[in-house]
C-alpha cells in the first residue's frame, strides 16, 4: 500500500533539549493542520532527548526518526540529512528548542498555495524565555498598512537582507521544497550564518510574504548557541561572506557595493557584545581586509540615507 505524499514536511533537528523537546513536538503533531509529515533528527544527545523522542515515535505523523550515532556538529548538516528525507512539497524546519502556535501550519500554507511564485513565507517571531514566558525586549516589528506584505526577492534581500539576516529564526518560516534545486552546499560550511545564507539563495528564486501575526515562540536560554557565537565576532567573520555573496548575487555597482559595506560595518563598529577589544580588534582587521572595505564607507552610508544617490532607497526602506 503506497503512502499518501504530505503537503508539508516537518524538519525537527534536535540536540540535548530535552526540557524543550515535549513542548516542540506537541505544538507541532498538534497542528489544526495536519497533512505532513515530521522527521525527528537528534544529533547524538547526551541528555534525555532519546527518551521522550521514543515516546512520539510511533504517531502517524512521524516519518522518521534519525539518531547520529556521532554529532556531526552542524545544525546545518542536520537539515540537509533533513532535505534529503523530506517528501513534501513545502517545508517547515521546527527548531527543537522553539513552539509554534497550533495554528501556523493552516495559515502558512495558504500563502504559498496562492502564489506559485512565492518560495518563502515567514511570520512575526515571540521572543519567550526558558519557561515560555514572553521577554520585554522583541524582535519582530509590525510594518504600517495590511497585515500581509509581499515583496519580489531581489528587493526582499536587497533591503533587508544584505547585511542582516530578517528571517532569524528557522522555525518562523515555511519554503517550497523545490527551491532547494538552487540552494548550493555552501550554507553547511557556516557555524553560525549557514541560514543568512540559505535564506537568501531561496527568497531571490521568486516571491516573499511576511505575515504580521506572532505565530512563532522562539526560545532565549543559556546553552544558545548565537550568545556565544556573537562574543566571538562569528556574525561579522562568518559575514562577511554572507555579505558579499549579497553583492555578486545582486549585481550591485561600486556605489552600492560601499553603502553595502557602509551599513555592515556600521552595525559591526557598534555591537556590544563582542568578548573583549581584543575579539573586536581582529574581527574588524579580518572583516575589512575580506571586504576591502574602510571605516569611512561607514560615513558614505549616512550620506547615502539623506541623499539616496546609491539607488538603494536605505531610509525609506528599513530593516524588519
């Protein structure tokens, strides 16, 4: 008897969350949704994972269950073990540490049913705490007008995209599988920016929706690994190629190209939360020896908001 295809397949990488991982997989088996399929990948846990993925095993729902008998130390290696596996026609990566409102699968859907051209659709991320209680500080920022917005690719990635990742966290967006076909093997060798890069080789194939509603809880506890990664400067190191792929992608002229770098290297000369002046010292030395890139582009960039001569419109087009 053959298997029906599911609609969606749900991607669930997983290591050592297992004071997380019952709520995952709940907010997800129990979606008002429910034509996919989940592929539970754990990457060699050491604590309890194990015992409560068993405990969901055998839901119809579940199409696999993938134990690495060694870690392979990339999340990124993770989804594409996922990819591989996937049947479905779109595709949900569910980050093991986050949960979803049971409602995200039936909303998400319908954007990339009524649009071909649409490879991505994402919503409004909650930031929560360990506990599932909501932080004072968000993310997400509401646009003005409908609660809808669809933007053509290149301009998705070219204003909000280029220098930063606004898609930031994998489990608040649903992609159409066969926008992998163009997604190289690049976005593995990353530690840290592997899904900036991954995001941008799928929204430039066609149509991005952003959908204004707080579908998504994106989890903030102590073993994260983005807290650490940022003390050691990976979002700039790691960036910086990120960056200018952006650029070859984009076809930017050199005006373009020195705001691009501008803004990056503004957000890099101001971020607090590198380890010690030493870390900071040498990330801005390698970022600005990689991009050839200096610090008066930074100058450039303020000039471009006011004046625009860059065509790339900055201040009327900000960040989400």
């Amino acid at each position: 008897m053959e298997h029906k295809i599911p609609k969606v397949s749900v991607i669930l990488p997983n290591y050592n969350h297992e004071s997380y991982l019952k709520v995952r997989i709940d907010s997800i088996v129990n979606q008002t949704f429910q034509d996919f399929e989940l592929i539970i990948l754990d990457d060699c846990s050491t604590d309890n994972s194990l015992e409560i993925i068993r405990a969901y095993e055998t839901l119809p729902q579940v199409s696999h269950v993938v134990i690495n008998e060694k870690n392979s130390g990339s999340t990124f290696k993770q989804w594409k073990k996922g990819f591989e596996l996937a049947r479905g026609k779109y595709i949900w990566i569910a980050e093991s540490d986050d949960y979803a409102d049971l409602t995200f699968l039936e909303k998400m859907t319908l954007f990339l049913d009524k649009d071909e051209r649409c490879t991505i659709a994402f919503c409004l991320s909650r930031l929560v705490d360990e506990k599932g209680v909501v932080l004072p500080i968000q993310w997400s920022r509401k646009m003005n007008g409908n609660i809808v917005h669809k933007f053509e690719g290149q301009f998705f990635i070219q204003n909000y995209m280029s220098v930063k990742n606004s898609i930031y966290n994998a489990s608040m967006a649903l992609f159409r599988k066969s926008a992998l076909c163009c997604v190289d093997k690049h976005f593995m060798d990353f530690r840290y920016c592997g899904d900036w890069f991954f995001w941008n080789k799928i929204c430039i194939q066609g149509n991005v929706v952003r959908y204004e509603e707080f579908l998504n809880n994106f989890r903030q506890h102590l073993n994260k690994v983005t807290p650490k990664a940022d003390s050691m400067g990976l979002k700039y190191t790691e960036g910086k190629y990120v960056v200018a792929d952006v650029i070859e992608m984009l076809d930017l002229n050199w005006v373009q190209q020195i705001i691009v770098k501008g803004c990056f290297l503004k957000e890099m000369y101001r971020f607090p939360n590198f380890k010690n002046k030493g870390v900071k010292r040498v990330t801005i030395k390698d970022v600005n020896k990689f991009l050839k890139s200096r610090r008066f582009y930074i100058y450039i960039f303020r000039l471009d908001r006011i004046f625009n001569f860059s065509g790339l419109d900055i201040a009327k087009n900000k960040k989400l």
